[in-house]
C-alpha cells in the first residue's frame, strides 16, 4: 500500500517532486523515494509496507535485468497464485512482495490480461523495450489515480491535491459543481480542477514517451461469472477474509450491529484472528438510537472472544474541525455526513497501532442491502417510460405532499434511464438547483450533461429486473465514486490500510450467480443470512441502519455554521433567499431532505472558501 507520483516532460522539477513525497507520507509512512529512469520522467512513491516489508520490495521497484519500473499503489491478493504461474514459465523472482509479481506479470502479459488480478491497485508502469508509460486502476476503483496532460507534461498521482500543485495555478472547475450539487460526490473522470482527470475503474491508459500526446486507453475486460463460481458463498468469503489478513498478527474490525461486519467477525473468529473491533459510540447526542449499534458490536465481539472498543465520537462545538479535517482527507468536497465521523473512528484505530481493518463494505451493493432495491421490486412496470419530459417530471421538486406521488412514476420509468438512478440518489434534482440558482442553472442543461455521463460510466447492467439494474448502476457507480473512495482516502490518510472482502472477485462472481438463479428475486441480504445462521444467535440487527451520524443534532448546536452558508450563498453567489432560509430552518423543523441538501451546501461553502 501506498502513494505513488510521476512527471513525465520537461517542465516539471525534481525538487517539486519529491515535495509531493512529504504530502504523500501519510500513505506511506515507511519509505518515500523519487528516481529519474531518463530524462524527464520521473517515478515516485511512499510506502506502507504491508507484503514483504523488507528494503529488497521498496517502490518505485526496478527490475534489474529489463530497466521496467513499478509503483504500485495496492494489494493483489491471489499474487501466489500468479507467481506460481510465472515460475512455470520460467521467471525469476528476487522477493516475496505482490509488487515484483505484478511487475513480472505486466512483462509477461501486459495490460490486456489485468482481469486475471484479484485485489485493488493503481499503478504506473515502464516498460523500458517498449519505451511505454501505462497507467491503470481496478474495476472497483477501490485506489485513486489522477492525472494531468497539457502540450508538454504528463502528471499523475494517487493525490488530486499533489497534481494540482504539479500542474501549476489550476482553477477550479465550476462545469463539474453540479455533480456535487446533485449527487454530494463527484463523477469519474471529472474532478475539482480543470484539466485534471481520475484515471476511471477499469480504465488502462498508454502513452508511448516519445510522443506523449498520443494517449491509447481501454478497459481491462471482466471475468464470466462462471468462472468464479466454484466456492460456496461462505467458503468464498472466508478465503476473502484470509487472504485479506494473511502475514499479519494483528487485525481490526470495523464492527457495527449490522449483517457485514459481523460476517467478517464471525470468519475472523473462525480463522483464529487476533482482531480488535471498533464501533463509535455518541454521548454527545439527542436520541439514543445513535448507539444502538455501538450496543450491539460490544455484545458480538464479546461472544466472538474479541477485545471490543467504543469510540467516542465528536461533540457538537468540534464539528467544523472535523469537517475540515474530513476535507483535508478527501482533497475534494464529499457530503456524507458519516466520513466526518469514520475520520475519529480511524484517528483511535491509529492510535492502537492498527495498519490493517476490515470493513463489511460493499455488502449492501452486491447483496441488495438498501431498501430502495426492496421498493423497486414491489410496484410492477406496466408502462417502462423513456421520454425526458417524464424523467423530469419524475425529478421534481419533492416535498410532503407530492413524495408518493413521484415515488408510484419512478416506478415506471424504463429502468436504465438516468431518472431511474437519479430518484434515488439525488440531494437536489435539477429543477431543485434551479429554484436554488434560477441565474445561473438551466435544468434542460444540467438533465442533459448529467445523462450524457450517467450514461457513459454505466453503460451496461444486469438486465433481469428492476432491482438487478439498480444494483448494477450502484456497483458502476456509487460504490466506486462514492463509497471506496470516501473510504480509501479516510483509512490512508491515517496510514491504514482498509480491506473490504465483500468486495472479493470470487465473492462477487458467487454472489451475481446466486442473485441470477433467484432472477434477482431474493433481497435485503437474505443470501447471506442464510448462509450464517448464526448472525440470529449474536444477536445482529435485522434493520439497515448504515453508519450513521447525528446531522440535526450536529447542525442545531452550529447555527453560526449555518448562517455563514447562507450568506454565502446570498450575497457572493446570489442564490435564492427564500429557499436558501428554508433549507437553513431544516434543522429545526425536522425535513430530512432538506436537512441532507443543507449539508451539501455546507460542505461546498467550507470547501469553496478553503
């Protein structure tokens, strides 16, 4: 695990690199080194040394025989398997780390053969014979690469803000705010900065060095479902969890009362893991039901034998701290109010001298845990409406009165329209952006940009239902834009690193195969609880309640938080004050929706005037 940066081209100095080596330390606090392979490229990288943590696996790795360099930013967890295939052929091995195998693997096989890699990585890679820079990210982007082209430089990084910085006095990129606006994240490959790009999940990007505008990318292909569908689900999730803390003597959990964590638990258990789990636990807070699940994992991790740790989560009068802390994470604004929270629940797992956690996410996209997977199920479609004027419709503005009524035509959309998605996603609907901002926002404009990339980033699904397509926009998008991310940039920022099985390719194979022969038909996480009857005896919750924070609570004791948005908003940006005064009285009144769009507007404002 690691960070890793690079320049190739003429106009980015040495010493500016290994300054970004200082920024990165927090993801790799055992090493850090930049090299120069030839003129104008540079490779670097720091490390948290986690597989073979000898000098002899140091980044960037160069083999000695070829010239070809290697930083590698993540895990590959059947790297065993592939060494032993490479032997076979006769390769040579110098070290025991999963970074020499995938540089050996890219020699052998290159980067049209990526799908055979089970784990999570980023990486850039120099093949010296063919004078070839390749960059590349997992299907899950469970690890961040970014990057920068203009007509003389090439910068990438596992760091928005390091390529930021790199590439010069960039601006920030108004044409992707209503991303965030609508969705609280931003879209691969969009960013905050213009001109600065993620590398997408699946993407592979090629840039011949003697020419380095002529970029070749394509997408590393995805294995059939029949091939990973060999295991039991049970037996499939167990390999996960162990290959996740193979070589380590120490593990943490990150333990709510729920169905995922406990799973891990119970392999962990099995597995004779020494683990610690971790659950937050709220004093600081107005209704008792925010420690039901610090309640619950106490009582699991005891009868699983584990050490159990309740972690007092912020009060009120820290909040604008924290969030500024979440955001010194994130390198972007994110408006899930649960990464302020993870922040201090990560902090205390450092503190113990935790390197590893397992987390259950994941779970809920691959084994239908939301409940709008439930509710889409219910209604039939009769009608399977396209049309954008419906979509629109279906988009409106929401509110007590109407709530149902949208609710009864989302179901008869067609299902791959982007309405479809973005009903259930949206924290402001475009026409809500448009009452925000009527100066400055056009709702033909945002529908259209904003379909023409949801379609982009998911343009195929598992097509058996309603629920089956939604689930596979949520795994194309939500999971790997929203979720990985928040909790990739959480865990290394506090030099950790998060493994997450559920996640697991042969997991993910078992799991789609099950869902296929049920025609996607058996919900809420009823595979797994069949396939662990013994979550019923521990006690887990049969509820989803996710990681939860108290937001209204958090908010009421911030009204000067509140008010300076607002004025914000009003006075720089000129926004609508009337709405703007309804969203601020959210708190009070008791509007959940309107209580999760204050917050995105929070975010934005604290971020925006950083």
């Amino acid at each position: 695990m690691c960070g890793i940066v690079g320049a190739l081209g003429s106009g980015v100095s040495e010493t500016s690199l290994r300054s970004q080596l200082t920024h990165l330390a927090r993801r790799g606090p055992d090493h850090q080194q930049l090299i120069e392979i030839q003129p104008d490229l540079f490779f670097g990288s720091t490390r948290l040394a986690m597989v073979d943590p000898l000098p002899r696996s140091n980044q960037p790795f160069t083999d000695s025989e070829s010239g070809d360099v290697l930083s590698f930013n993540g895990e590959i967890y059947n790297y065993l398997e592939i060494k032993m295939k490479l032997i076979q052929l006769g390769v040579n091995f110098t070290t025991e780390s999963d970074t020499e195998v995938l540089l050996k693997f890219l020699q052998n096989f290159g980067s049209d053969s990526l799908e055979e890699l089970n784990g999570m990585y980023a990486f850039a890679y120099f093949n010296s014979r063919n004078k070839t820079l390749t960059l590349a990210r997992d299907e899950l982007g469970k690890k961040p690469l970014y990057y920068f082209q203009d007509s003389t430089n090439f910068i990438w990084s596992s760091s928005l803000k390091s390529v930021a910085e790199l590439a010069g006095a960039l601006s920030l990129s108004k044409n992707e705010n209503y991303e965030y606006l609508t969705l609280g994240y931003y879209l691969d490959p969009g960013t905050t900065y213009k001109g600065i790009s993620e590398v997408m999940p699946s993407e592979v990007i090629e840039i011949p060095i003697d020419q380095s505008k002529a970029i070749h990318t394509h997408s590393s292909s995805k294995p059939a479902i029949e091939k990973l569908s060999a295991k039991t689900l049970r037996e499939s999730l167990k390999v996960a969890v162990e290959t996740r803390s193979d070589g380590h003597q120490t593990v943490a959990i990150s333990l709510s009362g729920g169905v995922d964590s406990a799973i891990i638990a119970i392999l962990a258990a099995e597995l004779n893991l020494k683990c610690e789990t971790y659950s937050a636990h709220w004093s600081d807070s107005d209704k008792t039901r925010y420690n039901t699940d610090s309640q619950l994992a106490r009582s699991i991790s005891k009868n699983l034998g584990f050490t159990h740790h309740q972690v007092e989560m912020l009060q009120t009068h820290e909040l604008v701290n924290e969030l500024d802390k979440f955001l010194d994470a994130m390198e972007e604004p994110n408006s899930n109010p649960s990464g302020v929270s993870m922040m201090r629940l990560y902090g205390e797992i450092q503190k113990d001298g935790h390197r590893l956690i397992l987390t259950g996410d994941g779970a809920d996209e691959i084994f239908s845990g939301y409940s709008r997977y439930e509710l889409v199920s219910r209604i039939p479609n009769f009608l399977n409406i396209q049309s954008e004027r419906y979509q629109k419709l279906v988009l409106s503005r929401r509110n007590r009165m109407n709530g149902k009524l949208l609710g009864v035509m989302a179901s008869q959309l067609q299902s791959e329209t982007p309405a479809a998605w973005l009903y259930w996603h949206a924290i402001f609907t475009p026409s809500e952006l448009v009452r925000l901002s009527p100066s400055t926002m056009n709702e033909s404009y945002l529908f259209t940009k904003f379909s023409a990339k949801f379609k982009a980033l998911a343009p195929a699904s598992i097509t058996t239902n309603s629920a089956s397509i939604l689930m596979s926009k949520d795994f194309q998008i939500w999971l790997p834009m929203e979720s990985n991310r928040r909790l990739d940039r959480i865990s290394m920022y506090h030099s950790i690193e998060a493994r997450s099985p559920f996640q697991d390719r042969i997991v993910v194979g078992v799991a789609r195969k099950l869902m296929s022969d049920s025609n996607y038909r058996i919900l809420e996480k009823k595979l797994l609880r069949d396939a662990f009857p013994e979550l019923k005896e521990l006690g887990v919750r049969e509820d989803k309640a996710g990681f939860i924070s108290p937001l209204g609570h958090w908010l009421r004791g911030n009204p000067e938080l509140i008010r300076t948005t607002v004025d914000f908003l009003k006075n720089k940006l000129g926004w609508n004050p009337h709405e703007l005064s309804k969203l601020a009285d959210s708190p009070k009144t008791g509007n959940f929706r309107n209580l999760i769009q204050l917050w995105n507007l929070i975010v934005f404002v604290r971020w925006t005037c950083r």
